[in-house]
C-alpha cells in the first residue's frame, strides 16, 4: 500500500508495527537483564536478536521503498528528482 503526502507517494509501513513492538519488547527484555546482572554473554546474545531484527525491518522498509517510492519517482518524476532519490537513498545506505 502507498499514499501520499505532499504530491509524493509514499509507502505504507504499518504491517511492520508487530515487528518494532517485538523489538521493543527485546530491548526491554535487555535492559532487565542488565539490572538483573545476567552474565555478559547473555545480554551479548539478547542485544544481536535486537540487532539482528532491526536490520530485518530495515531490509523490508528499504524493499517496500524501492517497489513504492522509487519506482513511481521513475515512472513520474523528472529524471532530475529521480536521480535525486536515488543520490539519498544510496547516501542513506553508505551511512
């Protein structure tokens, strides 16, 4: 699903609100363990399920970007605005 905002088309992200509810729910379960004193390699291991769930909701936030957004710049916008979403994006990915 898309809409949009300001003349752009923008996707739609609720479907993952289970998936960062989880996530939340895997931080606090790390921050418990830190006030428990749980041992090192236990919060070590909790914090790269977090880590680990993250960078899958970031893959499909960039998937639903790159079928939504992109690809309707490309069949809408000026080759100038597109070239200009792709220079972000890829900014974004470099870090």
């Amino acid at each position: 699903m898309s809409r949009k905002i300001r003349g752009l088309v923008h996707s739609d992200h609720s479907a993952e609100i289970p998936r960062i509810r989880k996530i939340s729910g895997q931080l606090s379960g790390v921050e418990k363990m830190i006030n428990d004193g749980r041992p090192c390699v236990e919060i070590m291991q909790q914090a790269r399920a977090v880590h680990s769930a993250v960078k899958a909701l970031e893959i499909a936030i960039l998937k639903r970007h790159l079928n939504t957004c992109i690809l309707n710049s490309a069949r809408s916008e000026s080759s100038q605005a597109f070239n200009q979403r792709l220079k972000d994006l890829l900014g974004l990915i470099k870090g």
